[in-house]
C-alpha cells in the first residue's frame, strides 16, 4: 500500500454514528480541506494559461509555413487535439478552479472557450450547470437529453419514422461516429446561444470572440490552403476535435442509469452512484484532462485537477466504509458499456432505471479476473 493510499484508508476511519445525506458529504467535505485538497495550485495552472498561447501560435506558424500540402491533414489533427487539450483548461476555469476570483476565472473561460476554441462560455454554462445539478435524472440534465441519441425508452420509443426508429434501433453502432459531428455541433450551439434572445453576460464579447475565431480561422485555412485542401483540412480537424472531446466526456455518465423525475437522492449518493471513473495512470490523466476524476469533480467542482488522484484514494475508501457505491472502470471496458447500454435502450430491451452499477460489476470482475491472472502467472514465473 502506498503512502496515499494509507493516508486514504486512515481518513475514513469511522469516528461516530452518522446519519445519511448532509452529515456524510459534510464529514467527507472536511477531510478534503483538512488535506488541502481545494487549496489552488496557481503554479501549475500559470504554466498552462502561458503555455496555450505559445503552443498556439507554434501550431499554427507550422500550418503557414507547411504550406500548401496534403501533410497538412497531419496538421489538423494535432489542432484538434490542442482545442481539446484548451477546452479542458477552459473547463477548469469555468468550474473556478483556477482562481479564486470568480471574475478571473470568467475571463479566462471567455478567453479560452470563445476566442481560442470557438465555443460559447455562456452557452456551456447554461447547459453544464444543470448537468451537475441532477446528473442523469431525467427532465432535468440536458446531457441525457441528445437530438440523435436515445437513452431512456421513452426517446427510444417516440419516434414513428421507420428510418428514424432503425437508426434507433441500431444506435449502438453509430454512437462513436456521430462523434465525428460533436465539434460542429459545438461550435454551432455557441454560435445559436449568443443570436438567441435568452439572457446572456457579455453577449457582445462573446460574440466578438466568436467571430474572430471562427471567420478568422477559416480565412486563415483558405488563405494558405487550395480549396479542395481546405475543406478536407477543416473536416479532419472538426472530425477529430469532436471525437476527442466526445471520448473524453461520454465515459463518465452514460450508461450508469436514468434516475426518475420523481426520485429524490441526497447530494452524495446523487453524485456518487452516477459517476462513473476509469480506471489509468497519469497519463490517462493528462489525455482526458481530469475528466477520468468524474466522481471526484462532481462533489467538488472547484477542486483543482492536480489534486483529483489523491482525492480519489480519500472518496473511494470513505465511500466504501459509508456503503455508497463507487464505480471505477478501464477506459476501453467504459466505452463497451456505453456503447451496449444504448444499443439496449435502442432496441428496446433495457430498463434504463435498473441498478447503475450492474454492468459495470460484470466488467469490474472481467478486469478483476484479468489482472488476478496476471499476477498468478507471474507468480509461477
């Protein structure tokens, strides 16, 4: 055992009769702060915020100079995969974990969000809000809520197209490449958000910062690129840019259960019992930019990332101890389950209000299995 997993395992040692709800979260809140685990890690995060631009402005003097060449798709690619990598900067800040001023963090997601990535902060925020609110409960988190997608039987069962309810029904297996249109939808919801008449902060900036990034981004493609090219370049980086962030988002909650507009949990079994974590090592970290801590990040928002993993140990033991369940899977085994949970309700044959942790206790005992295998093998070597 690790010298984090002993601090871990001491944390949630049981000091006294506790009832459910309130007083479990509030003991759980207070370990966390007692091991500055909601302290900001300023360097960490400057290092980032002063490092985007340079990798940006790097990225993209490479684009001009390569020139007018079909290596530029390589190009594309790794653009994408530098807006997501600032998308989950942008994250952070929203989430105000960077500063503690609330104005700096909002600057910088506008910064981030509009002007560097082309997605709109205030239409995040609308949506994200609600989604941390009531993750998974139906009528109430618009990320279970998808105009293709079904996952509750009544999406599944509303439509009369017979096109439409085959599509339905074979869901499963166009789930990863309707990904490929998450970056354009994405940046096409922000554009919506900032038109509509609805309330929005800052409307004109954002809209500014959209602008230039968006116009400007194209123009600067067509400038250096043949037509032809261009489209093909634009359609990668979009293409790999969406999946990206869609792999990077659809682990954590899909397939884990719908909760009825009628049920009611306590904040932390709510944010618990319907997160879903995967299982890596830092570099997993790093690739899903912190998104891997989903239980961690949804009981305390605003702990910063690099504190996720040593929260992780402390949430899990203590989760244990108070009989909440807490799932934890390899990312390749998070991507089976989502995709056969919405193959399931596509077809139909699927109670999405079942237990959240029934597939995954049979993949957690796959893995388990697995590794204890493994480990016999290299025992008898």
């Amino acid at each position: 055992m690790t010298e984090t997993q002993r601090a871990g395992a001491a944390a949630v040692r049981p000091t006294g009769r506790q009832g459910r709800g309130t007083s479990e979260f509030t003991e759980l809140a207070r370990l966390i702060r007692e091991r500055g685990l909601l302290r900001r890690r300023y360097g960490y995060y400057w290092t980032k915020l002063v490092g985007v631009p340079v990798v940006l402005a790097g990225s993209l003097t490479a684009f001009v100079l390569i020139g007018d060449t079909w290596w530029q798709l390589v190009t594309a690619a790794v653009l994408a995969v530098v807006f997501t990598q600032i998308a989950f900067l942008a994250h952070d800040a929203a989430h105000r974990q960077i500063f503690v001023s609330g104005k700096w963090n909002e600057w910088v997601s506008l910064v981030l969000g509009d002007l560097f990535i082309g997605m709109s902060y205030g239409w995040w925020q609308h949506k994200h809000t609600r989604h941390h609110a009531n993750p998974n409960k139906e009528g109430a988190d618009p990320d279970i809520d998808l105009p293709v997608i079904a996952l509750t039987q009544d999406q599944a069962r509303g439509l009369r197209s017979p096109v439409l309810r085959w599509l339905r029904a074979h869901q499963g297996l166009f789930f990863f490449p309707l990904l490929l249109l998450e970056g354009l939808s994405l940046h096409a919801s922000g554009v919506r958000r900032v038109f509509t008449r609805e309330r929005l902060d800052r409307r004109w900036v954002e809209l500014a910062f959209l602008t230039i990034r968006l116009v400007g981004f194209v123009v600067l493609v067509f400038l250096v690129l043949s037509p032809g090219l261009a489209f093909a370049f634009l359609g990668v980086q979009l293409g790999v840019f969406g999946l990206y962030m869609g792999l990077s988002f659809a682990p954590n909650h899909k397939g884990m259960g719908i909760v009825g507009r009628d049920v009611s949990l306590d904040f932390l079994r709510r944010q618990v019992m319907l997160s879903r974590n995967i299982r890596g090592n830092r570099f997993v970290d790093v690739l899903m930019g912190g998104l891997n801590y989903q239980v961690e990040h949804h009981l305390f928002p605003s702990m910063p990332r690099p504190h996720l993993r040593r929260a992780a140990v402390i949430i899990q033991d203590y989760c244990r101890a108070h009989g909440v369940p807490y799932t934890q899977v390899g990312l390749f085994a998070s991507y089976l389950i989502v995709v056969r949970y919405v193959n399931r309700v596509g077809l139909g044959e699927r109670d999405p209000f079942e237990c959240p942790l029934l597939a995954e206790r049979q993949y957690v005992g796959i893995e388990a299995a697995s590794e204890g295998s493994s480990e016999g093998k290299r025992s008898g070597a």
